[in-house]
C-alpha cells in the first residue's frame, strides 16, 4: 500500500522535517521503492491585471512546484534536493508509490495534476480500485464519454483521477460554491471507495481534501509549540524556535511520523476540508469507524495492494 503525506498551513511553512521521515518509509523503514513525488503550491508573485479573469478565486496567485522519481525516495537525488532546498508553501501533496498496476515509470508516479476551472488540481492515491470500476472507465474512455480528461500513465489511481475530474466538468459548467463543490466531491470520494480501496488527498493551492477509506491520520501544530521526534529517524525538532504564535500547521499522513505528538484519525469514509490549517468542511459517516493500522494493512492485502 502506497503512503500519502500532505501539509496545508496558514503561513508559507517548509515540509522539510516531516519528508525528512516520510522518505525513509521509500526502501529504507518501509517497503514502498517504486517512486515518490511532491507537489508544492508556493505563493506567487506573478500578477494578472486581465479584467476577464476577475472572479477567478484567491488560489489564482498561487503556483505549483512538482517533482518526480522513478527511484526509491530513501535513495534519490530528488528527494535530496527537496531536503535540502527549504520551499516554503501553503499546501503540499507528497506520495510513496508500492506499485500494483502499472510498472515503476516516471509516468505512474504521483501526485498528479489537472487543469480544473482554470486552477491545477493535484492528486493522489492510496489504495486498490476494483477490475470492474476499471473497466467501466475504460468503456467510457473508449466510447468518447471521458473527453475530459485521459489518463497518461497505466495506474488505477490515475484512471480514479480522471474519472473524478470528468465528474466534475460534466456536472458543472462553472465553478460551484464551495458548500456544494464539497458536497459533490465527498459523494464521489464515496462512490470511488466503494469501488475499490481509496484513501486520497486533493488539493487546488487554496484548500486540501482528505478522504479515508481505511487510514489516514492528521495534526495541527499551533501556539504553544513543542518539541516533535520523528519515528522513522533520529530527528527532533523543537517547533517553538521556528514559528511564531500565529502560525498554524496541519500536516495528514497514512501512518503517523512522529512518537511523540497526538495524531487525530480519520475515521473510514470521512472526509475534510482544510484552509488554513483548520477544518473548514467535515462529512462523518452515522456510524463512524476506526481501523488500526494492521487492520488497515490487512484490508489492503485482502484487495490486492501491496504493502
């Protein structure tokens, strides 16, 4: 099973710490060797005085930075650059990719991206989608119902991608307000777990997505901070000497990173909104229900993925 990491933050804030355990789990702590990929949205200093695109939202002014590799994260040059250049950004998507369907390529790698109202949507995915979900995209793709949007890789996660995106762009002409752009999109994270394992993260540089179909988890640092030691490495950090009172940092991940912070869980088929670094969307199931990370390893055996 792949791994997810995601950050989004009031303030332009640097992922190093957290990618600094996270890309561990890519050979080194974990078995996940088939890639990585992160995606950063920066603010940007690039204006755009066209009176046309007016009421394009806020997220307009910011852009996106991504890197791929085809290389386990523990061992890439890549993801040495990452470590070592300190972008500061407002939303960040990162991935560790055990690869199911689709070879290990450059292509097949997450997160990846689409055009989306005018705003580059960044995704990915953790998880297994069922043969028939597959076949049914494929028949739409074949039969001129999936104009959209088209997968360039091989991956079941891609192809999840698009059909969200086609969902999307055939149900709205124009960009719906957020209560029911949010509404519409837990009802497809929804439909998409119930066909297969799906657990994703979604963001347009403004707001990020989280959806679990079996494990995810997240934490919000803030005023007073403290010291945080990560799991996979001999690293800590005392967050007080790096951030001042006002900032706010969530950072969502598939297995916690650190041994000495509370991590929230979602619970299965939840999902939330982030802006900010708060919870501005949450959608619960009546019943909520909380796997254990071997329960949630499991599930992911039980559907195929690997782990």
């Amino acid at each position: 099973m792949c791994q997810l990491l995601g950050m989004n933050c009031n303030t332009p804030t640097d992922i190093g710490f957290s990618f600094a355990g996270f890309r561990r789990r890519g050979g080194m702590t974990d078995s996940h060797e088939d890639g990585f990929g992160i995606a950063f949205f920066e603010r940007s200093d690039c204006s755009n005085n066209d009176s046309s695109n007016s009421d394009k939202p806020e997220n307009a002014s910011t852009g996106l930075r991504l890197f791929h590799d085809n290389r386990p994260s523990h061992l890439s040059p890549v993801a040495d650059l990452v470590n070592n250049y300190p972008i500061k950004a407002m939303n960040v998507i990162a991935h560790i990719r055990k690869a199911t369907q689709g070879q290990n390529c450059l292509a097949n790698t997450h997160p990846f991206v689409r055009e989306v109202w005018g705003e580059q949507w960044v995704f990915a995915h953790n998880g297994q989608m069922n043969s028939e979900f597959i076949k049914r995209c494929q028949r739409l793709q074949d039969n001129g119902n999936a104009s959209h949007c088209q997968p360039v890789g091989s991956t079941d996660s891609e192809m999840a991608f698009c059909y969200l995106v086609n969902r999307l762009k055939s149900s709205f002409k124009t960009r719906p307000d957020d209560k029911t752009l949010f509404n519409f999109l837990t009802t497809q994270c929804r439909y998409l777990s119930a066909n297969g394992l799906f657990n994703c993260l979604i963001s347009n540089g403004s707001w990020q997505l989280a959806y679990a179909g079996s494990l995810l988890f997240y934490l919000t640092r803030q005023a007073p901070f403290g010291e945080a030691k990560l799991a996979d490495d001999d690293l800590a950090i005392n967050f007080g000497d790096v951030t001042t009172d006002t900032d706010k940092v969530t950072i969502l991940v598939t297995v916690p990173l650190t041994e000495n912070e509370k991590w929230q869980q979602l619970a299965v088929n939840e999902c939330l909104i982030f802006q900010d670094g708060d919870v501005i969307y949450k959608d619960s199931p009546s019943q909520r229900k909380f796997l254990t990370i071997e329960e949630g390893i499991a599930v992911a055996r039980a559907v195929g993925a690997s782990v």
